[in-house]
C-alpha cells in the first residue's frame, strides 16, 4: 500500500480507487490519470491483435476455433448495426465493432481482484493503479464525447450545414417558437453523450466499490472469509451478465443517435 501502516476497510477501498495521475502544463494546468490511459490503450491493443491472430490464418474452408468465435461475435454485431442504422454510411459497422470490443475488454479487468494487480505495482515502486478504466468518468466521458461528434458529422453530412442549422433552429415546433427550439435541441443533443457517459461509469464504479466491499469481509476472520467468499461468487457470476450489457448498452444507443442524427424532422 502507500504506507506502512495497517489500512482500514474505508482506507483501503478509498487506496484501490485512487487514479495515478501526473500534472501536465504549468502549475498542473492538466491532469492525466495515467492508469486510466494506459489500461485503455493496452486493452485496445489486446483485442485488436486477437482479431490480427483470427485473420492471419483464416481460411474459406472450415475455420479454426478462434476463427470461428471471432466471426460468431462480429457477426452479431453487424447484425445487431445494420438492424438499428438504416442509412448509407459504412462507417457504423466498424464503429460498433470498436465500441462493444473495447468497452467489454476494459469490464473484464473488473474480475481480476483488485490486489492481483496492485500488489505487484507496489513492488514496481506504483502505489495507486485503478484497474477498470471504465469506473472513471474521465474515460466513458471520452468515448461520449467521441460519439458526439460522431453525431454532429453524420448529421451535417445527410443535411448539409444549412440543413441542420435550419433544422435545429426550427424543429419541433416551427420557426416562430425558434428560442425555445434552440433550448430543447441542444439539451437533447448533450444529454446523449452525457446519459451513455453516466451510465457506463455508474455501474461499473459501483460494481468496483462492491467488489472491494466484499474483498474487505473476506478479510475478517473465517466467517467473514467464507461470507466473502459466496457473496463474492454471486456478485461474480452477476457481473459476467452486466459487464457485456453494459457494453452492448452503449454500442446501441450509440448507433441509435447516430441513426437519430442523420433523420429529418
């Protein structure tokens, strides 16, 4: 841990959602958690070469085991875009893909104990490493915020610049009521990457202090490591449900305001 002394259940799960950050710009003017963006970066990485490893010896004949998963998953998710966006884009396909792999591959560090990680950080001379970049709002407020603009660029591309401008000054209620248009479409427009943001980060921070919850009682004689050990098993098996739900969540709405935006009023 950061010290030496012994830490108490608050302490300790207050120690394991700690970022690692460092102050970038004069006075700190920015923060970076680096944890955060490593983790990210790394999980991006491992799903991007366990495709290259399906591809590199794919065969039109009978396809190897993982050859076979992989397209199992990338069909679904064509299948699942291609239900919800029924415009011309290309793009929305490999969109979903990236969204639902990388958000369920940062969910899946959730069940790796917290300690697994932080422990041999510790040794490294790394006292602070939040493991899940999910649970950090800087993270899913990221991927929003990227899905944002992606919905301001289909948009201005099915309806031209004066087309959504027009459509955004006048919608729904006529060109007379043009201020009150104006509220409502750029609340509604924030709420999107705002709600997907909130919503990700929710539940897996929660999930992560109940983890940590349970890994405190487990320390708490035999008794508690027995209690800790079942609830600890039912709150594992629980999130092998919600951490590809959350995924598959925010890769649908995703596509649905991406659909949302290039549709006329």
């Amino acid at each position: 841990m950061a010290g030496e002394q012994a830490l108490t259940p608050t302490s300790y799960i207050q120690h394991h959602l700690h970022n690692l950050t460092t102050q970038v710009g004069e006075g700190g003017f920015w923060t970076l958690h680096v944890d955060t963006l490593a983790t990210s970066v790394l999980m991006g990485l491992l799903i991007v070469f366990a495709f290259w490893l399906a591809t590199r010896k794919a065969t039109s004949g009978v396809p190897g085991k993982w050859q076979a998963f992989v397209e199992i998953c990338l069909e679904f998710v064509d299948k699942q875009a291609r239900d919800t966006y029924h415009g011309p884009s290309k793009l929305v396909t490999p969109i979903a893909i990236t969204l639902f792999f990388w958000i369920l591959m940062m969910n899946l560090l959730k069940m790796i104990p917290a300690d697994f990680i932080a422990k041999p950080l510790e040794l490294l001379g790394v006292h602070y490493w939040k493991p899940v970049p999910t649970a950090d709002v800087n993270a899913t407020l990221g991927m929003s915020i990227s899905v944002f603009f992606l919905m301001l660029f289909f948009a201005i591309r099915a309806k031209g610049f004066g087309g959504f401008a027009h459509e955004f000054l006048t919608a729904p209620f006529g060109k007379w009521m043009m201020p009150f248009n104006l509220i409502l479409n750029v609340v509604e427009w924030l709420s999107k990457p705002i709600s997907l943001a909130m919503r990700l980060f929710g539940n897996m921070f929660g999930g992560e202090i109940v983890f940590l919850l349970i890994w405190v009682l487990g320390g708490a004689g035999l008794l508690g490591a027995l209690a800790g050990g079942a609830f600890g098993l039912g709150w594992m098996l629980f999130h092998l449900l919600v951490i590809p739900l959350q995924a598959f969540i925010f890769m649908m709405l995703s596509i649905v305001y991406l659909s949302l935006a290039e549709d006329a009023h």
